[in-house]
C-alpha cells in the first residue's frame, strides 16, 4: 500500500480548490449568520473538539491506509446541537484537521468533503428538534453519507476489494456516532435549551 498523501498529490489541489470553492459558496449563502461572534467562536470550538477527538483513537486500517476514529461522535452532536452551518465547518474542517494532527494528512482533502457533508445533512435534518426519532434518522443519514462516501473514494483510489474492507470499521464510526452524538445532544437541548440560541 503506498502512501496516500504520495498517490493523491496530482489531486490535491483540484480537491482542495473545489472544497475551497463550495465552503466559500456556502459561508457566502450564510453570511449573515457567520457575521455573528458566536457562531464564528462555536464554529471554531467545535472544530478543534471533532479534530481532537478524530484524532485521539486510531487504528489503521491496512486495505486502504485509512482509520478507525470516533470523530463522528462530535460531528454528529454538533450539526445536531447547532445546526448545518456550524456542523459543515465543524465536521468538515475539524475532521480534515484530526486527520492531520493523527498523522493521515493524505486522508483531509476527501475527509473535508465527506465529513462536511455529514455535518451539514445531519444539521438540517435534526435542526430545532430534540425528538430522538428524528435525531437518530439525522444521524442515519449523515453515516450512510460518510460511509458511501469513503467507498466511493477508496473504490476509485485502491479498488472496490480494499474499500469493501473498510466498510465495516465505518459502519462502527457511524453507528458510535449516531448513539453518541444523539445521546449528547438530547441530553444538551432538553437540559439546556439556550445553548440552541446561540446560534
């Protein structure tokens, strides 16, 4: 297996710029909402817990050169606590950062879409609603996004045998981060319900 930061490096930049461009898009749609201090400083806070938290357990996985990480914990919690602009940038950049500090820096580029995704359809699918049915079909959603994501990446990358390989490790990080991120955030929006109105 070689090393994917090497095999990706004729990618990167056209990756990196079309990420560049859909974030810059969708923080344009937003603007009025990321003109607010709160939203920049828990924008912010969140991203460096989902990259502290990507990054705090990893076991690799040698089909692919990918991990096992519990990062979809915080992902999940905060697009279901604050929302799809926050959860984007969280779950997009915070895991793209975890990526780097866990020492898989060939794995951000694809992880800032993919986990960005995430973030923004478990955001809108479980905004303002502490109904754990809801919540929990957010957090579907948002792992089958991650799961057929990554798929799709490694199936083109190193072939549909060495994705099919880290399928199972990503259904673990969906379902952790589903059972996880909709306890945490229950429990945050019925005990506290404020915390919604910050953003």
């Amino acid at each position: 297996m070689g090393d994917l930061t090497e095999m990706l490096k004729p990618y990167v930049p056209y990756v990196l710029g079309g990420a560049i461009i859909v974030y810059l898009a969708y923080l344009w749609a937003n603007r009025e909402k990321f003109r607010s201090a709160n939203v920049m400083a828990i924008s912010a806070m969140m991203a460096a817990v989902v990259g502290v938290t990507t990054a705090f357990v990893t076991i690799t996985i040698p089909a692919t050169g990918g991990y096992l990480n519990f990062g979809d914990t915080m992902v999940m919690f905060t697009a279901m606590v604050f929302g799809p602009v926050v959860g984007v940038f969280a779950g997009g950049v915070g895991s793209a950062l975890g990526d780097v500090i866990a020492g898989y820096p060939g794995w951000a580029p694809i992880t800032l879409v993919v986990k960005g995704l995430e973030g923004l359809a478990v955001g809108y699918l479980a905004r303002r609603s502490d109904n754990v049915s809801t919540l929990i079909m957010a957090g579907i959603v948002g792992g089958i996004i991650m799961i057929t994501g990554y798929f799709l990446f490694e199936a083109y990358m190193f072939g549909i045998p060495a994705a099919a390989q880290e399928v199972p490790p990503n259904i673990v990080q969906a379902v952790t981060g589903v059972l996880v991120g909709t306890g945490l955030a229950q429990a945050i929006k019925k005990r506290y319900p404020e915390v919604e109105d910050l953003i």
